[in-house]
C-alpha cells in the first residue's frame, strides 16, 4: 500500500498565513492584571486610570474583595496610547463608545506577550503612616484636575491611591445625574509627602478631602472659594447626591469613616431628602441631625464646615503604619 502524504508545502504556507490574518484582525485581548499582596482594587484601578465601578463591572464583582494571585479583567478604560501626556484627564465617562485606534505600524503584543508587558510596572501602593492629624503620605497619587471641578492649590492635591480613586468614581457619578451643573470646588488633600499643612489640624496623611457644594447660583469668587451653603442658594439634590456618593462607600475596607459638615447644612439636606422619600431611618443613621451636635452618624458637626464637606477615609488595606 502506497505511504500516505502529507499536506503539501504550498496548503501549509496557505494554512499559516490564513491564521496570521485572522489573528491580525482579531481585536485586541482584554488586559489582564494578576493581584500582588499588599494591592487592593482602588489601587488597581487607579493605576490603570479606570474607575471602581468599570473594574467591578468587568470581573463581577459586587464588593472590592480582591485575594492574591485572583486575575482581574482590565476593561477598555485602561488601554493606553503612546504619549502618556497627550491623554487628557476628563473627570466625566465619554458619553459613547470611542473608536477604535489607528493601527500602528509595529502591531501591539497580544496574549501572553501582552500580559508580561503590562506586568512591568506594578500599579503603585501609596501607604498612609499615622494619623489624619500627625502624619504622613508615602508614594500618594495626586488628583488630577478634570472636567467639572476645580482643584484650588494643585500643591495640595495628594493622598492615598485608594482615595484618589473613589474621589473620581463619585464625582463622575454626580456629573452623570445631574448634566447642567457648575464647575465644583476641590479644597485641600494633603501635600505631596503629607505632614502639616498650615489652615489645618489634619489632612497630613493623604486620606483628607475638602468638598465644596452645588448652587442654584453659583455664589460670586466659587469655585476659587469656598461659599457658605444656605436654604436659599444651595443645590440639594445635587449637594445630596454627592454627599451620597461618598457616604455609600462607608461599607467598604478602603471607603468612608466620617463626614465632617456644620449641623445647620446637615439639617437642610436632612430635611429636603425625607420630603423626597428617603427612609428616615437611613437618614437618622447618616445624620447627627436631629439629635444635636452629641448625636451619632456618619456625618458628623465641625465648627467652620458651613461651606464644604470634610471627607476623611480608612486606612488602606496593608499599610500597616496607617492609624
């Protein structure tokens, strides 16, 4: 019996380049980010410049439980282009998808290539040593400033990976409900390094956020300043919304401890959110309102906060220093 043949040269050749062109025109894998002890899903996802909610939604994840060695889904957020500096930091989501890049002349690695390569640089771990009031930052992330809110001193504009994060995740949000609203205050973070800071006993450990409010009217010298918040000129459902959004994150290991805000402000938002509907029993939990300025909540009475919300986060996960 005559041996069998195998494929000729010519049907291999044609065999391989019919795979290189599929492979070619295939898009590009999602990015993949293995977890290291010490990170946690803020850091990730501030490293990657993508938001908690993206990097939730694309692994399934209803909390930010992350374990080391779990690899994570990197959505299209994070993809980068050549020229770091060109990339603008817009605050706000696009409203869209964007299209696709221009292919480039030496084409992007794909699979296993592509992972190595984005493990290179390992996202950066800030780390939070000490207390609000006497300490310092290590390694901080600086917010940058976006579309819709105002940083009033850049030099003060440092904190912790995780903080930096949900400060953008909660900002886009707000700016995602409410689509008419002025450029927002940003009062002071920490600096780069932490340490004292003059006009403040705290905010020396990157894990403080000055917050200014909404307007009807936007107030004359906002948002270079900060403008006391009235019954007359305040935005309450947008001041609501982001006093919200800082407040839901309490439950999470980097999220939330308290909100500094003068009991007079807490009463007006206090009061507007029960005639809307909201559960008075939520409303006693977050509030110190009514029970006078001894009462218990998450937002809590500081004398000089009539203007701005103080917002003040844990320690992060693994900064054993952080008190």
């Amino acid at each position: 019996m005559p041996a069998r043949k195998g494929p000729s040269t010519v049907a291999l050749v044609l065999v391989a380049c019919a795979v290189a062109l599929a492979a070619d025109a295939a898009p590009a894998e999602a990015g993949r980010h293995k977890v290291r002890a010490g990170q946690t899903l803020a850091a990730i996802a501030a490293r990657y410049e993508c938001s908690l909610t993206a990097l939730r939604r694309a692994n399934r994840l209803r909390g930010d439980r992350i374990i080391v060695g779990q690899v994570l889904t990197v959505p299209a957020c994070a993809k980068r282009v050549a020229g770091r500096a060109a990339r603008s930091h817009d605050a706000s989501p696009p409203r869209r998808p964007q299209a696709p890049e221009p292919r480039r002349a030496t084409p992007p690695p794909r699979g296993r290539a592509a992972t190595r390569a984005a493990a290179v640089a390992p996202p950066p771990k800030g780390e939070s040593v000490g207390k609000p009031w006497k300490g310092t930052l290590r390694g901080g992330l600086r917010l940058p400033q976006g579309k819709g809110y105002l940083i009033r001193r850049p030099l003060r504009s440092w904190g912790t990976p995780e903080m930096v994060a949900t400060v953008r995740d909660v900002l886009r949000a707000v700016r995602a409900d409410h689509r008419e609203l002025h450029t927002l205050a940003i009062g002071d973070l920490s600096q780069r390094g932490g340490g004292r800071i003059t006009e403040h006993r705290s905010h020396q450990s990157g894990r403080d956020i000055d917050v200014g409010f909404y307007y009807r009217v936007v107030p004359p010298g906002y948002p270079s300043t900060f403008a006391v918040g009235t019954a007359d000129n305040l935005d309450l459902g947008a001041t609501w919304d982001l006093l919200r959004g800082f407040a839901r994150t309490a439950d999470d290991a980097n999220g939330v401890s308290a909100i500094f805000l003068d009991y007079d402000v807490q009463g007006l938002l206090y009061e507007w959110a029960k005639g809307k509907g909201v559960d008075e029993r939520y409303l006693d939990r977050l509030f110190q309102y009514p029970d006078g300025t001894a009462g218990t909540g998450l937002v809590r009475h500081e004398p000089h906060h009539a203007d701005h919300l103080h917002v003040r986060f844990r320690c992060p996960l693994g900064d054993a220093g952080c008190e």
